[in-house]
C-alpha cells in the first residue's frame, strides 16, 4: 500500500484534532492491526496514536479541569470543549520545553499512575497567566471564554487557580466514596477547608470538579456527607452545597417523568433501559437517605418520600399491565372444563406482532427491576405477578404441546409460532435456561 502523501498526512492531522476524545481513543485501537501491514494505514495509526498521547498529555495537565469541559455531563458548571486544546497550543508555543517535560513525565508514569503534579500544576498557573495577560499565543483561547459568557472567563480563572488542590482531592475520591472511616472524612474536610482558605466561595467550585470526575454523579452526596458530618436536610438545604443535593434530586424527578414515558411496544431493550432508569432513581434515593438526616417534614425529606411513592406507584403499573399484554399476545379462548371453564390458546389468527412487542418491553422490565423491588416497595407486587405469570405461560405452552404431539390441528406452524413466542416469554421473565427446556421439549 502506498505511502501517505504530506497534503493528507496534514489532513488528517487536522481532522484528527477536532474530533472527540473517544472516536480518537476508539480509532486508535480500531487501527493497530492494520497498521502491522505497514503502508499508509501504519502512518495512519501513527497520527492518531500521537494525537491520542497528546490528548492523555494534556488530560494529565489540566486534571479535574479537563472534566468541567464540554456539552452535558452531570455538572452544572460547564466551559467550551475545545478550551483545553486551545490552552495546550498556547503553552506548546510559549513553554515547549516544560510541556515535553510533562509529556515525558506522563509516558514515564502512564503504568504506575504516578503523577508529577508540580510540572502539570506549574503548566496550569501559566496557562491561567496566559488567558489574564495578552500574549496572542493564548487569545484563541481567550476568545472561546469570552464568546461562552462575559462572567466565562474569569469563572474558568477561578477553577484554574483550584487545580492542585482538585488534582489532590480527584485522586482521594476511591477513599471519600467508598467505605468511609473517621480519617477518610477528616481528609475530605480538610480539602474544602483548604478550598475555602483559597477564596470564600470555592469550596462548591471543588464540589463541581468532583462532580464531574464520577461516574455515579450522586455519589458527590457521600463527599458532602464526610464535609459536613451526615448533616440535616434543614441545614443543608440552605448551605452553600445545597445546589449538589437539589442536582440528584431533580434527577431523581427528570428519570421518574421518563420513566413514566416509557413505551413497551418499542421492545425488550426499551423495557431493560425503562428498568435502568428506576434503578438509577433507586441508587440515588438510597444515597440521599443514607448521606443525609432526612426529616419527614424537612425540605428534601418530604421530597424523597414523594419520590419513593412516585417509585413504587410506577412499577406497580407497568406490573399490572403485564396481564393484559400476555392475553393480547398469547390469547385464549375459554371452554368447559368439567363442571367449570378453562382457558385454552386461541389460535385462529397468527401471532399480533404489536402484541408481542408490548409484552417483550414490559417483561424486560419486569425481569431487571428484581434487583431493587424489594428494597423500595413493590416486592410483593412484582412476586404476585410472576406467580401469576409462571402459572399462565406454564398452561399455554403445556396446551400447544398437547397440540403438537396429537398432530391434529390444521395449522401445526401456527402452533409452533406461538410456541416460540411463549418461549421467548419464558425466558424474558424467569431466564434464558427455562426457555431452552420448551424449545427442546418442542424439538423433541
């Protein structure tokens, strides 16, 4: 394969540099077999793979910064993405000799984790230099600030000048959310006392950098709790933090409100996201009340039981359509049964794909909220229905195997459709092994 020519080479340098972190993360693996055969994809996976370094480089660098940078995320607080890149090329111009210093520190360091955190913190005050004075190696950067707000700026200053201390407490955060000891708590304590002694109100700015350094946005409550000593919702609502608790709140009330969106029709995947969502809200009710004295007429305590009421009522709906959907998928027709009646399938059109789709979507949630029905109070509801449920499939496809094996139906492939789809059920709502006992007694 032919050589890369210096045009596309420069090229896809460009494109390369305007593309997020993961497509360049992704790239970069999705090309490492390739580049083995040598040629252009080998210069190919070369640019990426400096392109990748340099990101990691400068992540290093900027630290809890870097998080704070981009669109959504769970953090209120948010600068332009391309700021960082923007504050690299200026220091790349201005400070070659430093930021190859810290690039080597982090290619050293990359398998230990071990962080040079004075050449990165050094790195940041220049950059922080940079945007307040006015060298041209810095206005690109200046610009993208000033064009996202007139108080953008100075804010993104404000966070710069908390970058040693946040690049130290990002790096506690395993210990602070974790299993929390009296010497873990008092290590949190001290970092937003540390943060306030900087300028009065920065203690909630390293509050934002953590916040967006988690994966579980709502573990930033166990940080607040350690702060402040498993405070009341009394005290705390009102307090400088209080902002982070309303933030898990309302996001507990934005999942409830999707949640209530939630259309089965759209399938298996749809019901198992729908029972994310519900297990998310679990989680982030469950910290609440363990992170913070709620009162049952306090300002966040009367809104977590609402919460947990919302939770509950919910689950228990789409619990109660299940019926329903199963006799419009699966349908019977009755007929006597000595002195009563009996259901037995109904099999005089083929399967309602509608149908089938709504009960896979209600069944997938059924199945993934076993692992928080108990704990928030619809156990027993979720228990009667799949008593119910076990006994209704278990009939259907006892009566479609009698079926099969007098041979006398008209339509035996009908009998079979519907067979699997009873199958399919089986396994959405007990397990995939249950489901493989019908196909093979089926089979057999």
């Amino acid at each position: 394969m032919p050589n890369l020519s210096a045009y596309k080479a420069n090229l896809l340098d460009d494109l390369f540099k305007v593309v997020p972190d993961p497509t360049v993360t992704r790239l970069e693996i999705a090309l490492a077999n390739e580049a083995e055969n040598g040629g252009a994809m080998a210069e190919v996976h070369a640019l990426i793979a400096r392109e990748a370094a340099e990101r990691r480089s400068r992540s290093a660098v900027f630290g809890p910064i870097a998080a704070l940078c981009g669109v959504g995320g769970s953090s209120a607080v948010r600068f332009p993405r391309q700021v960082i890149a923007q504050l690299w090329t200026g220091l790349r111009a201005t400070q070659p000799e430093l930021v190859s210093t810290a690039q080597g520190a982090w290619a050293r360091n990359e398998q230990d984790q071990l962080t040079p955190a004075d050449i990165y913190n050094s790195l940041c005050a220049l950059a922080s230099e940079g945007l307040k004075g006015a060298d041209p190696a810095f206005a690109t950067a200046r610009e993208t600030l000033e064009q996202a707000g007139p108080d953008i700026p100075q804010e993104f200053i404000r966070f710069l000048a908390l970058v040693p201390l946040g690049r130290q407490a990002t790096a506690r955060l395993p210990d602070w959310i974790g299993r929390l000891n009296e010497e873990k708590a008092a290590s949190a304590r001290l970092a937003y006392k540390d943060a306030v002694a900087l300028a009065d109100d920065a203690g909630p700015r390293l509050f934002d950098m953590l916040l967006a350094n988690l994966s579980q946005p709502w573990m930033i409550l166990r940080v607040m709790s350690a702060v402040m000593d498993r405070p009341k919702d009394t005290f705390v609502a009102v307090s400088e933090l209080a902002r982070f608790g309303e933030f898990v709140l309302s996001d507990i009330d934005d999942r409830l409100k999707q949640f209530a969106r939630f259309e089965p029709e759209h399938g298996r995947d749809a019901g198992i996201d729908a029972s994310e969502l519900l297990h998310v809200v679990a989680l982030e009710i469950a910290e609440i009340e363990n992170s913070i004295d709620l009162k049952k007429d306090g300002p966040w305590g009367m809104r977590v039981i609402k919460q947990r009421q919302t939770l509950a009522h919910l689950a228990d709906t789409r619990y109660g359509q299940i019926e329903k959907a199963l006799d419009k998928a699966l349908p019977l027709q009755m007929v006597r049964f000595g002195k009563g009646l009996r259901g037995t399938p109904k099999l005089i059109a083929d399967p309602e794909p509608l149908a089938v789709h709504r009960v896979e979507g209600l069944l997938g949630f059924f199945y993934h909220s076993r692992t928080y029905a108990s704990q928030f109070g619809f156990g027993a509801s979720r228990a009667k229905v799949a008593e119910a449920m076990q006994a209704r499939l278990d009939h259907y496809v006892e009566d479609l195997l009698d079926l099969l094996r007098a041979d006398e139906f008209s339509d035996m492939e009908r009998v079979r459709a519907y067979l699997e789809i009873a199958a399919d059920f089986i396994g959405a709502a007990i397990g995939e092994q249950a489901a493989q006992i019908v196909r093979r007694r089926a089979a057999a």
